[in-house]
C-alpha cells in the first residue's frame, strides 16, 4: 500500500515537474520572442533612419557643382625635397602690426605689402605708413566687407616706378608710392574679354607695358576659395591689358584656380600657378609656340600660390598647403569623385577645412626648367605653417602670408 502511495506521488511529482518545465521554456520562448521582435524593431528604425538621412543629403543642395579631374600620385619627399628646419628659423617681423601680407614688394629700403582689411602700406627703415585704401567700408577685415573694403593680392613695381595692384574685388589699381594717389585701371564690374571677372590675382607688367595679370575663377570670389577648389572650377584665365590700346585679351583660359604669375627672365613666356591641380603652367610670349600653353612644373609637393623671381634665374613658388606620397591627402583622393567633394562641401564649412589642412611651411625653388633645385622646410607649421610668396634681395627672403599676422624674414646664408 504504502509503495502505491509513493509511486502515486512521484507521478504527482513529475507531472507537476513537468508543467514547470512547460511554463519556463513558454516563458523562455515569449522572452526570446520579445527580444528579437525588439532588435528587429531597432533595425529597421535605424534603417528608416539611414535612409531619411541619405535622401535630406541627396535633396540638400550643395554649394558646389564638382567635376572629375585626376591628379598623378604625389612625389616622395626625397632628394631637394628632403624636409629641413631652414623655415623654422624665421623671423616673425611687425607681428602684430599688420595682418595677411600676401604679395611683397621691395624697393629699395621700402617693403610695400597689403593686408587683409584692405589697406596699401609702406615699411621704411621699420616704421609703417597707410599709403592708400582701394576700396571703402565698415568692419574691414571681415568676411562680410571683402567685397567693398577690397583685398590687395598680388603686387609688382609697374615701369613708371608706380605700385601695381590686384585687388581680388576692385580689379587692377596703379598706386603712386611718394603721394599715395590711385589709379584704377581695371574695374571688377566690367566684363573683360566678354565675362565679368570674381576673382582677380596676380599682376605683374611686360616690357611693352602690357599688363598681365590672372582671374582665379568667374564663378567664385576670393571668399569662397575653398569652394573653388573642391569645385574643380576651371574657369581661371590668364589676360592682358595694354594700357596705350585699353585692349583686354584673354590669352589662355580653363584653369583650375590660376593664381600667382612670373614672366620670364627672357620675356618668352609666362608662368601661371594652376593651384587645383599642384602644376604650373606656361603660355609663349614668343617663338614657334607662341600663343600655347603647356606644362612647366607637374605634379608639385603642394598647392601652388604665388610666383616670384629670385636673382638666379630661378623662381620661387610658396606653397599654401602641402602633398606627399607618405601622408594622405583628401584633395588627391577626392579627386576622380565628384560626388564626394559634393558631400564633403554639403556637411563641411570652409572653416573647417581650413582646420585639416596639414601645417606645414614649404618654399620651393624651381629652375628655368621646371624641375625642383631647392626647398626650404618648417616642418612643425609653427612659425611658418604656409607661405603665399617669397620676395629675395640680397640673400634674404620675406616671406607673405594671407592671414599670419606677421611678415617673415629668413637669411639665406645664415650658418
């Protein structure tokens, strides 16, 4: 009797067991259930979400309208490339006293230069004067006032001894340096060649007083050069004026952002930095190509700005920013991707790029065939992180900047 009863109970037992069993793996099954009812839920809300996003960045307009280009793989630094610190031991001069010294003219005892809130001004023997003011305004300096307040960018001594003016706004100006009178000789608000210049450049007179200068580009202003860039626009022309016909010619035309330029030492051609695409250029003043342009430098170790003679027969090219073939480089690789510099202008302020551009001094020197002699380094960008032109007298170099607050001098044959 009492073995039924046991038997009886362990039945009882297991089949109450049994139902536990049941209830635990019913719950088991509904928690897992609950569980990956919850992650499907999480991924397609975040894929509903990538896709909103995609289409608010495909629907946004970007600011810029690029086109594919190529560039070729940027050159080891060896050789006249290897980095050295020559840079580093520059002087900073008026630091303070003046801001964004782009172009630099030496005369004599007297440095002309101009800066960012759109003034002309003379250095004699360490002491600075306001020559003149191009244009007029409020809060000059300002993003906002470039257009009126004016920007002086490059700068040459014209035949007559007077101060020769690309104003990146206002044209082309000849200022007398004794009484500081202006002469506006090209204005932006006229089309030259049949298109409104933006973007006026670099000048510089020829010995039949032609007047040659560059517009970087007809769609974008000095202000939005970054854009340019990242744009590809290639709409930066090389021109002339003679001042004795008024005639306006476009002598070459379809670079990406022409910017600094240089005349021979022999008057047979002229050279123009095409900065999108790290080269310079060259058009023929005279011989059997006469009227082309070819290629005098490729594939440089940056961006290219200004080009200025040194008394060697060779030209100095400063540098905005660098490329090398051991560091990688967003423009070199955005290059053949329209689609990305597009995204990158759409979420990036120009700012900001400014920010990522690597910080690193380089002056390069180039013979009259386009091949590399020399450069000179500040490889820790902090005393010079880029360099706008270079202007040799005597074995020394001042060096200009677009937004440093400072000029900077360094002697060549400093041991």
């Amino acid at each position: 009797m009492d073995e039924v009863v046991r038997r009886r109970r362990g039945a009882g037992e297991d089949s109450s067991a049994t139902v536990d069993n049941f209830k635990e793996e019913k719950r088991d099954a509904e928690l897992v259930a609950r569980s990956s009812q919850g992650w499907s839920t999480y991924f397609i809300a975040l894929a509903v979400t990538g896709v909103l996003l995609a289409c608010i960045l495909a629907l946004l307009p970007s600011p810029i309208e690029p086109v594919a280009y190529s560039l070729p793989s940027p050159p080891p630094w060896t050789g006249p490339l290897e980095p050295n610190n020559i840079l580093t031991q520059a002087e900073r001069v008026f630091e303070n006293q003046l801001k964004g010294p782009e172009s630099i003219v030496r005369d004599g005892e007297d440095i002309y230069t101009g800066t960012a809130d759109g003034r002309i001004i003379s250095i004699y023997k360490g002491k600075i004067t306001p020559l003149a003011r191009l244009g007029k305004g409020k809060k000059c300096g300002s993003f906002d006032a470039e257009p009126t307040c004016g920007r002086p960018l490059g700068m040459r001594l014209g035949h007559d001894g007077d101060l020769l003016v690309a104003d990146a706004y206002l044209g082309i100006f000849s200022i007398n340096v004794v009484t500081g009178d202006v002469h506006h000789i090209l204005s932006s608000q006229t089309p030259l060649a049949g298109q409104l210049p933006k973007f006026f450049n670099d000048v510089e007179q020829g010995p039949d007083e032609t007047i040659y200068f560059t517009d970087s580009s007809t769609r974008w202003d000095r202000r939005h050069n970054r854009y340019c860039i990242l744009e590809a626009d290639m709409s930066g022309r090389l021109l002339s004026y003679d001042p004795n016909t008024m005639h306006i010619n476009e002598l070459a035309g379809g670079f990406a952002f022409a910017n600094g330029l240089a005349i021979s030492s022999d008057k047979s051609h002229i050279l123009v930095a095409e900065t999108t695409k790290a080269r310079i250029m060259r058009y023929h003043l005279t011989g059997p190509q006469k009227g082309e342009t070819d290629v005098f430098a490729d594939n440089l170790p940056g961006w290219p700005d200004n080009i200025r003679r040194s008394g060697r027969g060779t030209y100095w090219v400063g540098m905005a920013s660098i490329r090398r073939a051991d560091q990688f480089s967003l423009l070199d690789f955005a290059a053949p991707y329209p689609l990305l510099r597009s995204l990158i202008a759409k979420l990036v302020s120009q700012e900001t790029m400014m920010s990522l551009i690597p910080k690193h001094g380089l002056l390069v020197e180039l013979n009259k065939d386009g091949q590399i002699v020399r450069t000179l380094h500040d490889p820790t960008g902090k005393q010079i992180p880029a360099v706008s032109e270079a202007e040799e007298k005597d074995g020394v170099l001042y060096l200009g900047s677009y937004y440093l607050p400072y000029l900077s001098r360094v002697y060549l044959n400093k041991k």
